[in-house]
C-alpha cells in the first residue's frame, strides 16, 4: 500500500494471465485468444469495456471463479452455469496478487441488485397479506363471542381489550421496509453492501441507476478506493462510471485489446458529438 497526500492507494489483485495457447482457449470460443489478450494488469479501479457481446462480464466470472478455485476468497450470491471446458480454462489462468484479498471481498452481478429489489417488494406484500389477517383475528376476538377452547384463546382475548388494532398488529409485524424507486433501492444496495477494505468485482452495477445515481455510485466507489483500502474491477459501459477519475480502462472492442483513456472511447465520442450537435437546445432554453 502506498499513500499519497493522504490518499491510499492498496492493490489486492495486481495480475491476471489468460491462457495464450490454442488448445487452452476453446473457453469461450477462443474470444480473448482472438481480441490477443493474455495479460492483465490492474490498479485500484480497473474497468472492462465493450459492446454486448464483448467479453466483460466472461471475464469477470473467469476472474472470479480462478481465484475461487483453491480458496473461496470471493463471495458471490449467484452461482454460474459451468461446463467442462470452463474448468479446463480457468485451470490454466493465473493470477499474482500485491496484497492478502480480504475474506468480505465479493462479486456483484445486476441479478444480485434485481433479486434485491424485488426481495424487499415481496416481504412487504406478504406483511401486507398477514396484517389483513390480523385485522380479521383482532376483530374476532374483541367483539365476538368466543368459546375458549385454549388458553391461547383467552390470551387473545384478553389482549385484543387492552390494545388497539394497530398496536396488536405492531407487536407481531414489523414495518414495512420504505419503499423507493428502483434506483435509490439500488444503491442503498450498495450503500450496504461495499465495505471498508475489500475487493469488488462489478458486474453493470448501473443497471436500474439513472443518472443522477450513477453519479452517486461513482462517487461511493472513487472514496472507498482512494481512502478505505478497496480495489474495483468493474465491466461497465456507462459513461459515467468510466469517467472515474484515474481508472484503468481496457477497450474490449479493439484487437488487440488495449488500454485507453474513458474521453477516447468510441461511445464517448458518440455521446461527445451527439450532444455538441445540438448544444443549442441545452443552451438557448
């Protein structure tokens, strides 16, 4: 580790080696055989891009699983379908680390952010379904005439006198989790889940963030590398997030595949002259 002005600069995972023999490449379809990609190099934030198709999220589960394969040092909450060919490669990947990788350290996929979602979106409809059902019970036993058959019964009973609905109810379901919209449930995902000193391996974690949370998540991630001892490896084609001040960025469209800087990437330079075109409409309003 090293500081400088305060800031720390920590590398857990400093080289990763892609098997550069034929016979070694037939995972996945000798794709990074192909783009003559072999040795990777990474800093705290290092970034994977490229269209769909390209190769980042691959790479990543190769990452992931060839550091997993002697000791599980990542964490991953979704496993992933592996083939024959899969174990043969990630057997000849290699990998060299500069420090200890963290036991917290983990991998984050999108499904890990959806399943999130919709966890908390179900636990609330089922604590809505259940305090109907309370209502009904309370209800019951506070003014209907009941023949105690237990001592549950007459507890109930006793009970629903002396409380409210709504304090009964209270005492048996907790609150509802507050719901958001998607984004901000998203990143109080993040919020939660990254860590003071750790890896993280991320997978599109802007899906479901607008804008205006991406910038939010690019601000979380640049403080937790420069002060709390994180490394990032993202795959990501957000220009926000690859404009993450200091990243490695390697192009997995071009072949071979090299690094760059986030302003000199095709898509970049899309957005660059689409919006320079029609500047006017932003500045005469």
């Amino acid at each position: 580790m090293t500081v400088v002005g305060g800031v720390y600069k920590l590398i857990y995972l400093k080289r990763f080696e892609l098997p550069d023999k034929e016979e070694y490449s037939g995972y996945p379809f000798h794709l990074f055989l192909q783009k003559e990609f072999f040795n990777i190099k990474f800093d705290t934030i290092t970034i994977f891009y490229g269209d769909n198709g390209s190769g980042k999220s691959t790479l990543l589960n190769i990452i992931t699983e060839t550091i997993n394969k002697d000791k599980k040092k990542i964490k991953r909450k979704n496993d992933i379908v592996k083939s024959e060919y899969f174990y043969m490669y990630i057997n000849e990947c290699k990998y060299y680390i500069e420090n200890d990788i963290p036991q917290e350290s983990k991998m984050i996929c999108s499904e890990d952010i959806f399943q999130n979602i919709l966890s908390k979106r179900n636990e609330n409809s089922k604590k809505n379904n259940s305090r109907e059902d309370l209502k009904m019970q309370y209800l019951q036993y506070k003014y209907n005439p009941i023949n105690y058959s237990s001592l549950e019964d007459l507890s109930l009973s006793v009970e629903t006198r002396r409380k409210t609905q709504s304090k009964f109810i209270k005492s048996r379901i907790a609150e509802n989790e507050r719901e958001f919209s998607n984004g901000q449930t998203a990143l109080d995902f993040f919020d939660e889940e990254l860590k003071d000193n750790s890896l993280y391996i991320l997978d599109e974690p802007e899906n479901s963030l607008s804008p205006k949370f991406q910038l939010e998540l690019l601000q979380l991630i640049n403080e937790l590398s420069r002060f709390f001892k994180c490394q990032f490896i993202i795959a990501t084609h957000s220009p926000f997030l690859l404009s993450i001040p200091n990243a490695k960025i390697y192009d997995l469209d071009e072949i071979p595949v090299t690094e760059k800087k986030w302003y000199e990437l095709e898509n970049m330079q899309i957005y660059y002259n689409f919006f320079k075109e029609n500047k006017n409409y932003f500045e005469n309003r």
